[in-house]
C-alpha cells in the first residue's frame, strides 16, 4: 500500500487526502445525524405510548372479556394486553399478538414499575411496549400497550438512504475540489520542476521562475532564483579565471618557447650564439620560469577553499611583517625600507597572512623607483604600506582587487595581476579588510586591517572569533 501510494503524483495524493479526510468528516456527520434522529423518533413515539391512560374504558372492557364476561366490541390503535401474575396474557381482538416476556411478568409481579422495551411480535415486526402495572382486586396484572417500530424505522432508513446519497456526493465533490485545488496549487511546482529539468537539460542558468506572492512557494521560487543566479556567476567567474589565466600564460609560455627553439636551432645548426647572448637568452628562460611557478601558485592559492579552524591560530602580526620586511629587503635591494611596529595578534593562518604581506611589499617595491623608499608601519591592528612610486589613478583603485587585473602603466612589469587578490581573500578570511588609497605628496598607500589584541591571551580558545567571511568563488 505504501508502495502504491508513493508512485502516485504529488496532485493525486493530495486530492485523496482531502477526499478521505471529507470522508471521515462526512461519515461521522451522517452517523452522529441518523442517531440523534433515531433517538428522538424513539422518545416521541415513547412520550406518545406513555401518554396512553392504562384504565380507560377499553382496556377494563378488555379485561373483562379476558375474563369470560360478554362486551361489545371496541375499537384501538395500539396493541393492548393485559398480562397476570402467573403469564397468562388476553390480546385485543384483532391485532398481532405479542408473547409474554420475562418483564411483562415482573411489572405484573410487582417487582418493577411502568418499562418501556422494544420485542417482536409473533410475525417478527419490531414493536414497541409500554407496561403498566395494576390491580384487579386482589390480583396484580401488568397492562402493556404496544406499537409497531416502523414508525421510527420506516423514516430512519429513507433518512440513511438521504444521507448515503450526500455523503457519496460530498466525497465526489470533495475528490473533484482537491484534485482542482491540488492542480492549480502545484503550479509553481510545476514551473519549478520544469525549470530544473531545463537547466539539467541544457545547462542554461539564465531560467528565472516569476514569483508571485509570500507564500512558502514563492519563498522556494525566490531561493531557486538566487541559486541560479549564483550558480550563474560563479560559472562566468570561473571562465573568466580560465580566460584570463590563459591569456596571461600565454604571455611567458610564448617567450620560453621563442628562447628554447632559438637555443636548440642553435645547437642542431652547429652555430653558437654569442656567449652575452646565449646568457641572456638563459637569464629570460629563468624568468620566465620563474613567472610562471609565480603564477601557478597564485592560482592554487585564490583556488582553495575558505581554510577551517583547525589551520587557524592565534599568531603575531608584527612578526609576520619583519619576516616579509626580510624577504622584501632581498628582493629590492636598491630600496630603503623603514618599519615601525607595534605588537599585535591576529587570529589567522600564518602561512597565508605572511603571503598578504609579502604581497602588498612585493606590490609597493614593484612601483617604487629606483633608490626610493617604502614605510612600514604596524598600529592598533593597522598595517600601512606606503611606496613613493606614480600612484595609481582615481579611477583605477575601484579595480585593483580584482583579479588579473592590472593598470594600463603597469602591463609591462612582471607580475599576475592576482598578488591583491591574495591579499583580498585573506584579509577577509581573518575578519579584516584591506583598501588602497592615493598617498600625500605621491605615492600609493595601502592599509591592511585585522582584528586582534596587542597582548597574546592567556589561551588561545580565548581569542574572539572573527566574523564569518563571505565566500569567494575562484
């Protein structure tokens, strides 16, 4: 039965609960009808037998015949018996005769009063009695006065009849109700299926289902929208990271390639190239080399998901900072790097925050120039990178975060155009933020901002959580 009545749709389903659910109503309804009506006809025809006086005329006539004495005759609408002490019962002439039973002769005994009891006469129709208890002399008698049932009987089956009718009807009614209702309910359903089976079809994410109303389907149609919408997004970000990581390998592969076919033409020609050549030749291939494994990892980085908490740990900022100020110094050697730094602990991955800073020095010594200066400076959890390079135009900072993307004045340095990005993620991963801005008398600024404490805590569970970040698709 489950089995069955799961394969049927979800319109069918529901159009049969609503139908047995009208059922059961109808049903009790039409039972708890036939009773009260039968109960009532009953104490009508019982008010009517009570109302009968046992010691008028006919019934002493009656018991005088039943006494051999000659009467005329009399005439009655009930059926009347005069029943003795010893089960001896006189009919009035002319109707059904009833045999004694065990009550008559106890109301004629004198153990119970005036009853009312329901027995069948000697041609089985239901009758109806009412017995009276009296005297004749010295001699108890019972006097009973019948009448038959169908008059409750006879109106009590054309009333179930009525009733079967109309609860058949209601239930039909009910069924065809439900049905309609379930139909025109599960239309949205209905669209949204349908916009599913597309999508899986043919991949389409642009499918919008019209929302109508705030009902619980228009709340499911409005979240499909949303999903789609970011499912949408999340695939253009994703070809788009495909496209420009393309395009920016294309750039350095194309250069390594010209350099190796250039050296091994020279050696299968039998031509040396210049030795000053043939070592800038290598020292290209070593940076382009370099531009590349520089670029992978960045795109492994902005790739993984957003890290757990168990690669998160309380660590010091200001540390983090002079090991990069180290790297940074070798790397532009050229260049007078000053730092000021004040303890500070931020609840992050050590790895890749040291990458963010990494990245913002890298950035700011990559458009200092040549004998110029960079200020570090770490205070109440901000970290500012301030280079003295050409800056960057008002209407470019909207952009710098974005990936691969990179200044027009910038096209023709090396670099990915994903170092910001990096720096982005990460800062939002450890609750912070990270912005650019035009520097005083020249130059770029860059301000990084993590929550922490300037004191360690005494346990690191202790450390406030930062906020959750949002997500960022690759």
């Amino acid at each position: 039965m489950t089995r069955w009545y799961g394969r049927l749709p979800l319109r069918s389903r529901l159009a049969m609960l609503v139908a047995t659910a009208v059922a059961v109503a109808v049903a009790a309804s039409a039972a708890a009808c036939w009773l009260i009506t039968r109960d009532r006809l009953t104490q009508q025809l019982d008010d009517t037998l009570t109302s009968v006086n046992a010691a008028d005329a006919n019934i002493s006539k009656l018991y005088a015949s039943c006494q051999g004495q000659p009467q005329p005759p009399f005439f009655t609408t009930y059926t009347v018996r005069v029943i003795t002490a010893a089960g001896d019962v006189c009919h009035v002439p002319g109707k059904a005769k009833i045999p004694a039973q065990r009550t008559d002769l106890r109301v004629a005994q004198g153990q119970l009063g005036k009853t009312l009891y329901t027995t069948q006469d000697e041609s089985g129709a239901e009758m109806r009695v009412f017995d009276v208890p009296a005297f004749d002399g010295a001699n108890r008698l019972a006097v009973s006065i019948a009448t038959p049932m169908d008059q409750v009987t006879r109106p009590l089956n054309q009333l179930a009849l009525i009733l079967l009718f109309v609860a058949g009807a209601g239930v039909f009614g009910a069924a065809s109700a439900g049905l309609w209702v379930a139909r025109a309910g599960l239309k949205p359903v209905d669209r949204l299926t349908d916009a599913v089976e597309h999508i899986a079809r043919t991949e389409d994410l642009a499918v919008r289902i019209p929302v109508d109303g705030e009902d619980e389907i228009a709340r499911l149609s409005r979240s499909f929208n949303s999903m789609t919408s970011a499912l949408a997004a999340s695939r253009d970000l994703q070809q788009q990271l495909i496209a420009d990581a393309g395009h920016e390998l294309r750039t350095p592969l194309t250069s390594l390639r010209t350099n190796i076919d250039l050296l091994v033409r020279s050696e299968q020609s039998g031509r040396p190239i210049p030795a000053a050549d043939r070592a800038a030749l290598l020292e290209s291939v070593k940076a382009q080399m370099g531009e590349l494994a520089a670029l992978i990892g960045d795109l492994q980085e902005l790739s993984r998901p957003v890290r757990g908490q168990a690669a998160v740990e309380v660590v010091a900022l200001h540390d983090i900072v002079g090991s990069a100020l180290a790297r940074a110094r070798l790397r532009g050697p050229s260049l007078t790097i000053t730092a000021d730094l004040d303890p500070w602990y931020v609840r992050a991955e050590p790895a890749g925050l040291e990458r963010a800073v990494v990245n913002l020095l890298d950035n700011a010594a990559k458009f200092s120039p040549t004998g110029g200066s960079v200020e570090v400076r770490l205070a109440g959890g901000e970290l500012t990178v301030r280079d003295h390079g050409p800056g960057i135009p008002q209407d470019e900072l909207p952009h710098v975060f974005e990936r691969f993307w990179r200044s027009p004045s910038a096209r023709s340095l090396p670099g990915s155009g994903l170092g910001l990005s990096i720096v982005a993620r990460t800062a939002e991963q450890a609750g912070g933020a990270v912005r650019l801005r035009s520097a005083d008398l020249g130059g770029t600024e860059a301000v990084l901002t993590l929550p922490g404490a300037a004191t360690p805590p005494p346990e690191t569970p202790e450390m406030p959580e930062p906020p959750a970040p949002p997500q960022r698709e690759p």
